[in-house]
C-alpha cells in the first residue's frame, strides 16, 4: 500500500498529465479476472494434474507459456476488446 505522501504525488503527477485515472469496476462473475483467455487455457492445461510441490507448478505454469506460439498470444491480444466492452461502459450520448 502506498503512503499518503506518495499517493498524493503520484495523484498531483497524473492530475499534471491531465491522465483520467478510472476506478475498478465492481466485481462481476462475467468479467472474473480468472476467466481471460490466458487464464482459461491454464486452467484446461492445469485440469487434473497434482503437484506436490511449489517449484513443480511453477515449472508446469511457465513450461506451460513456454510452448505456446505466437498464434496463442496474438488471438488473447485480439480479444482484448471484447472483454474491455464488458468491463468499461459505454458512454450513453
């Protein structure tokens, strides 16, 4: 957590910029954190297997992200705004 010192710095500098600074949306199950497209792949890949140790999941995880190809990554990158379309509102004109 940030001291009150540094918060109101780092409020003055974005306030400089002339930066909106936007909340975090309330907490909804359809825009869950857990269910973007890299996280919902890791779950299907991580499905089942147990670990009994922690160097064993971390060694899985990035082992994981490792063999993925660029393919993987561009088509999570292209369907970022579909998911910005649930989370950020729309302004209503």
């Amino acid at each position: 957590m940030l001291d009150p010192f540094t918060a109101i710095v780092t409020q003055q500098k974005l306030n400089a910029l002339g930066w909106e600074v936007l909340g975090h949306p309330p907490y909804s199950l359809a825009i869950a954190p857990s269910d973007y497209y890299l996280f919902r792949s890791l779950q299907n890949y991580l499905t089942g297997k147990k670990f009994k140790y922690f160097e064993s999941v971390s060694k899985a995880v990035v082992g994981y992200f490792n063999s993925k190809d660029e393919n993987f990554y561009k088509t999570g990158i292209h369907r970022l705004p579909e998911r910005w379309q649930q989370v950020v509102p729309k302004n209503e004109t």
